[in-house]
C-alpha cells in the first residue's frame, strides 16, 4: 500500500487549507485511515481518523476547525482545515491501517506534507 499525501502549504492565520492523501496498491487491506501531525521539537501526533464506514475522531485541538472525509471510490481521504492558527504549523502524514477502527494503530504511512500557518 502507497499513500501520497499533497495540498499542504503556506497559509495566513484564519485561513483554509485542505490536504488529500490517495492511496494505491493493496488498497483492499486498509480500514480506517488517519491524518497525524509533527511540528518542530514534537513528537507526532493524531490529527484525525476515519472508518470506511465513516465514523471520525479528532484531538481536542482541531475540534470544530479540521474535518476528516473520505472517498472510498476514489481511494483517498481528505482534511478540511479551516481556521488555521500558527500552532497547526507542522508536516502532517497521512496514514492507514488494515483493521476497520483505529484502535489497534496505522499499518501504512505516506511521506507527509508540509503545512505552515504565518503571517
């Protein structure tokens, strides 16, 4: 399984941004996927998941700003990223994983994309 992650980029505060990750290969294995991000100094952290049957999680942080979507047909997920702050600022991975919820952790990973929120 490949994961091709791309949309990142530069952006002000208070704007929008939306990354999509497209997966190939053995696309059958994977389940739930998920959107992760490491900012400098930090350790990686979840961004959000989602089920192949829709179900979503997301951290605290981005509640209500960042949306998890997914296109089973087209074999990729997307985030919606509104409302940007500086502290979005980070290389955000797309990842999946052969169970169908995301407890049991992501399989894949795809090389991430850069997002930087400056003014």
């Amino acid at each position: 399984v490949q994961l091709q992650a791309s949309g990142g980029g530069l952006v002000q505060p208070g704007g929008s941004l939306r990354l999509s990750c497209a997966a190939s290969g053995s696309i059958f294995v994977i389940g739930a996927m998920g959107w992760y991000r490491q900012a400098p100094g930090k350790q990686r952290e979840l961004v959000a998941h989602i089920t192949s049957g829709g179900h979503t999680n997301y951290a605290n942080s981005v509640k209500g700003r960042f949306t998890i979507s997914r296109d089973n047909a087209k074999n990729t997920v997307y985030l919606q990223m509104n409302s940007l702050k500086l502290e979005d600022t980070a290389v955000y991975y797309c990842a999946g994983s052969t169970a169908y919820w995301w407890s049991n952790g992501m399989d894949y990973w795809g090389k991430g994309t850069l997002v930087t929120v400056s003014s």
